[in-house]
C-alpha cells in the first residue's frame, strides 16, 4: 500500500520511507504499528489542492519505499540523497530520529525538522 494510494511512478522527487521500529517504548506498546496506519489513512486524503489548482502529488511524485528495519535507515537515506530523493520519513518511536537527523544534516547543513507526534 502506497502514500496516498497512488500508483508508482517512474519520475519521482519524495520518497515516504515506513520505519516500523520499536524498541525503547516503556508504555503503550504499538508504535512500529504507526507507518502502516498513517500509510493507510493517507488512501482517504483528498489529493487535489483547490487553492493550486492541481495535485501536487501528481505534480512533483511520491514513491513508497518497502518498510525498512531501523539499522538499514543509514544506508538507505544515502542512497536516496546521492539520488536527489527527498525522504519523508514515518515512524512511530522517537529514536529514529537522531539517525535520521545526522544523516540528512551531512548534506543539508541548514536544516530544518518538522515532527508530528500523534499524543
């Protein structure tokens, strides 16, 4: 199941990467559930921006990796920026963030970080 549910496409600038980990959770068990549940929500978003005009996911393309296992996350996100991939990444434990962060920041040394959290 893809972000947005939209059919894969060749041309592609996003990449939604699932990183259903789970580990240091003391209470409430259930995060590495979190990527396929937001995957599964985003099926009922309205992709057609009104203000736009268009459908920006159309426009600019979004790809969905496979889930990938937490100690993959380095290699991966190389790959992806060597290919000039922007990454969205979803997850449902924090830890994930500090790897994800010091890689992106090798290239990107003005970054900026915008994480939801679904308490």
């Amino acid at each position: 199941m893809g972000f947005l549910e939209l059919e894969p496409q060749k041309d592609f600038r996003f990449v939604v990467v699932p990183v259903p980990y789970e580990a240091t959770t003391t209470y409430g068990k259930g995060t590495k559930n979190g990527p396929a549940a937001i995957l599964k929500a985003s099926q009922h978003v309205e992709n057609f921006d009104h203000e736009l005009g268009f459908d920006p996911a159309e426009k600019s393309g979004i790809a969905t990796e496979k889930p990938v296992l937490f100690g993959r996350l380095p290699v991966l996100i190389r790959h992806l920026l060597t290919n000039d991939k922007f990454p969205i990444f979803l997850g449902g434990e924090h830890s994930i963030t500090p790897v994800i962060v010091r890689e992106l920041a090798k290239k990107y040394r003005d970054l900026s970080v915008l994480q939801l959290d679904a308490h």
